[in-house]
C-alpha cells in the first residue's frame, strides 16, 4: 500500500466516500456494466461520482474515473483538479491512470487491486514511469474486501 510519510487519513470520511463509490459500481452493475464506481471530492464535497458506463454510452472510454474526471474539470471549467481527491472500487488501469496524472489529481484513494489491468501499483505502475508528469498520493485497500466481493460476484454471475 502507498502511503506519504506524515500524512493522517480521516478514517470516517475517508469510508463514507468509498461507500458512494460502492453504491456508483453497485448501480453499474444493476445496468450490465463491470460494477466500478468512482467519486471525485474537493473540500470534503462530492463533486461528481459515477459507474462505468461503457455498454450504456458505446464508449470504451467512458470508466467511472473517466466520467467523473470530465464532470469534475466541466464543474471547475479547467482541465487541471489539483485541489480534488478521487475515490474508486478498483485500481485504475492504464487509461484511467493517465487521466488522473493529466488531471493533477492531488490524491487517489482505491479499493481491490486489479493484479490483471491494474496500472497504479500493478502492471505499468503508471506514476512511477518517466512518462508521468504527476502522480498523485495513493491510498490502497480502501473497502478492498467489498469491492473485491462486489466484482467476483458479478462475473460469477456473467459465468453463471
């Protein structure tokens, strides 16, 4: 797990945020889409939050990080979020980390690890290569056993 020297995490706020993010992946599951939600907070104040939607808009690119990035930068109508906190059931994968660094995300908070596309602390560890121009804090394990729980169910059940 990732964590800066110094810094003190509140807890409560930190729980209750990921519990909107469950609810977003929750919600994204009830529509067929992989049950990934994400909340973008600035100041203790959800600014946006969302589940995949990639199956309900036809775009590849439209993962819950990816959704509430854009509302987020249309919101403050700047492409930077320096001052946001970002909050997702699921390590972002390569695209959606790319997005996090190009939006100046000041810290990412994840769920489960996605040894598979995972591209935070998996994978690429896409803030740790030359090509990144930010990296945000990171913050791993975030109700891991929920969202880990929430995404081996709705695959079983795809199986099934």
């Amino acid at each position: 797990m990732c964590r800066p020297h110094g810094y003190q995490v509140d807890r409560a706020q930190r729980k209750s945020f990921m519990e909107l993010a469950l609810d977003e992946a929750r919600q994204a599951a009830l529509f067929g889409e992989v049950p990934i939600g994400a909340v973008l907070v600035h100041d203790g104040q959800v600014i946006a939050k969302a589940g995949n939607r990639t199956i309900a808009l036809n775009d590849p690119t439209a993962h819950a990080e990816i959704l509430v990035i854009r509302e987020g930068c249309t919101h403050f109508q700047s492409q930077r979020l320096p001052d946001c906190d970002l909050y997702v059931t699921l390590e972002p994968c390569p695209m959606c980390a790319a997005a996090i660094s190009f939006a100046r995300i000041r810290r990412l908070y994840y769920g489960a690890q996605d040894v598979k596309g995972g591209a935070v602390e998996s994978g690429s560890a896409y803030f740790s290569q030359s090509i990144c121009h930010h990296a945000p804090e990171v913050y791993s394990g975030i109700n891991e056993t929920q969202s880990a729980r929430l995404l081996r169910d709705f695959f079983r059940q795809r199986r099934d």
